[in-house]
C-alpha cells in the first residue's frame, strides 16, 4: 500500500510541472532576453494573487544555472505589498520557452510560455500545467490594445477561460 502511495504522489508532483494538452511551448526561446521585470497585464484567478494589484515578476540568473523569481503584488485591502520567492528550471532544454517554478520546495509547477515577442521580448502568454493558470505579460505596465486583443483570442481558441480574465491595475 505504502508503495501505491508513493506512486501516486510522484505522478501527481510530475503532473504539476507539465503542460496542457494540445499546448505547445515557444521554441527559439533565450532565457537571457527572458530575465528581468515583467508586469502582469492579465491573469485568471487564484488563490495566491487574488485581490492584488500592481503585480509584477522579476527573473534572474541563479549560480546553479536555474532563475531566481521574485513575484510582487499589492494588497489594496491591507495596503501592503506581498512578496514571494522562488526558483525556476527549464525543464525542455535550452530553446524552449518551458520551465517548471516552486514557492514552496519540493513541489514545482509548470511555466509554459506559449506566446511571446521574440523580436524584443516585449510581451508573453504564459500558462500553467492546466488551463486554469494563465497570464498576459508585458515590459511595460500596459499593452497595445491590438497585441492583447490577439493574445485573448489565441488563449480563447486553446480553450482557456478568457471571459474570466482579470485586468490588473498598475
């Protein structure tokens, strides 16, 4: 028994890091353009962003070759600034936009960039393992209207929950 447990928590930890089906992951990707402040333009809910505004995510280079995360957002209610940090891998090799993140070690979830200014790392689509996670980042605090208006329609066709975006304050 003890035995099928285990099993079943490996599958579900290696399932956190994966992508949704029918998704693909960026390729030509270069996690070096990739670093730096992105600013969250839109997200779908979740617990862990819920509420707050302003929210932006800083990537660095790590020494053991990962990213350093730092994800930051304000809390209007509370009128303080909540701050998480963590670590990312690629986890497709180099060339793909596809990384698995963790807040709370030992459990990883997946990063999949699935669109993204590859001229001047401008903009992405991110997703997570399921089609619950998405976000619309930017180097600014806001987006050109037609830039979002075409990523919302492609997350829309890949089967995300557009209608339930929230647009977040800067």
């Amino acid at each position: 028994m003890h035995g099928k447990i285990m099993i079943a928590l490996l599958l579900f930890i290696a399932g956190c890091t994966g992508i949704p089906e029918n998704i693909e992951p960026v390729k030509g990707f270069d996690v070096n353009r990739y670093l730096g402040t992105w600013y969250e333009i839109a997200r779908l809910d979740h617990s862990f962003e819920r509420g707050l505004t302003m929210v932006t995510a800083e990537y660095s280079l790590r020494d053991d070759g990962g990213i350093d995360v730092v994800n930051r957002g304000f809390d209007p209610r509370r009128k303080t600034w909540k701050k998480a940090f963590g670590k990312a891998y690629l986890v497709a090799g180099p060339g793909t936009g596809r990384l698995k993140v963790s807040f709370f070690w030992p459990f990883y979830g997946g990063y999949n960039i699935i669109d993204l200014d590859k001229d001047k790392y401008s903009y992405a689509l991110v997703c997570g393992p399921g089609k619950n996670y998405l976000w619309l980042l930017a180097r600014q605090p806001k987006m050109e209207e037609s830039t979002k208006a075409r990523l919302i329609m492609k997350a829309k066709v890949l089967g995300f929950d557009t209608d339930r975006l929230i647009f977040v304050e800067h």
